[in-house]
C-alpha cells in the first residue's frame, strides 16, 4: 500500500483562505483517557478533547490581526493535499493573536465544537 503523505494543508474560514505556513497542527478531538488499575485489571476514565488547530498565518495587507483575533462561531475547512479534507464547526479563536513583525507571522489557535472529515 503506498499514497501521498500530508505535506499542505489549505484554511479556509467562512469560505476566505487564510495564508499559512507549512506546519499546521490540526487535532480533531475526542476522549482522552486516564488508565486507572484495580488490581491487575486495568480500566479507564474518559474526559473529552475539544477539536483545535494551530497555524501561522502570514500577516499580508488582507489579513487583519484584530478581526482573527474575534472569530466566532466560524466552518473553517483544512483541505489537505492528499485528498482528506476536515471542517471544525463551531470554530473560535482561543488566544490573542500575537504579530511577529521580524517574520511577518501571526500566530493562530482556534478550537471548535466539532471536527467531521469531509
């Protein structure tokens, strides 16, 4: 079995492509699992994850800071070039979007209430 890896991924959000680097983290949630021992047997707690991702978007004259910085309730799509596509619904901003001017990158972190592949 052979296929293409993951190398770029596409953002969009609201249907608008963001600028992005090489190199987003894209986590779709779920449960994370403590192991718990009784014994020798072996159980465990489920607490849910929430979807997120992380990107650097670069900071080009159509890219407003504050307005990253204010996103609600967003569809934001990550289209990989492999074929798999993923949308976040619900989608927010979780930290203040930081410029570094030196690079000419913002620094994004977005959670959403749900991750579907598409």
């Amino acid at each position: 079995m052979s296929g293409k890896v993951t190398g770029v991924a596409t953002i969009r959000v609201d249907g608008q492509e963001i600028p992005t680097e090489k190199g987003a983290v894209l986590n779709p949630g779920g449960a994370s699992r403590t192991p718990r021992m009784a014994g020798k047997r072996v159980f465990f707690n489920e607490e849910p994850v929430a979807p997120t991702l992380q990107c650097t978007v670069l900071h080009t004259e159509d890219i407003d800071l504050i307005d990253l910085g204010s996103i609600t309730n967003a569809t934001v799509l990550v289209e990989c070039d492999n074929g798999q596509d993923y949308m976040l619904i619900g989608a927010f901003t979780t930290d203040t979007t930081e410029l570094n001017t030196g690079e000419g990158q913002v620094r994004l972190n977005m959670a959403a209430r749900s991750c579907e592949r598409i």
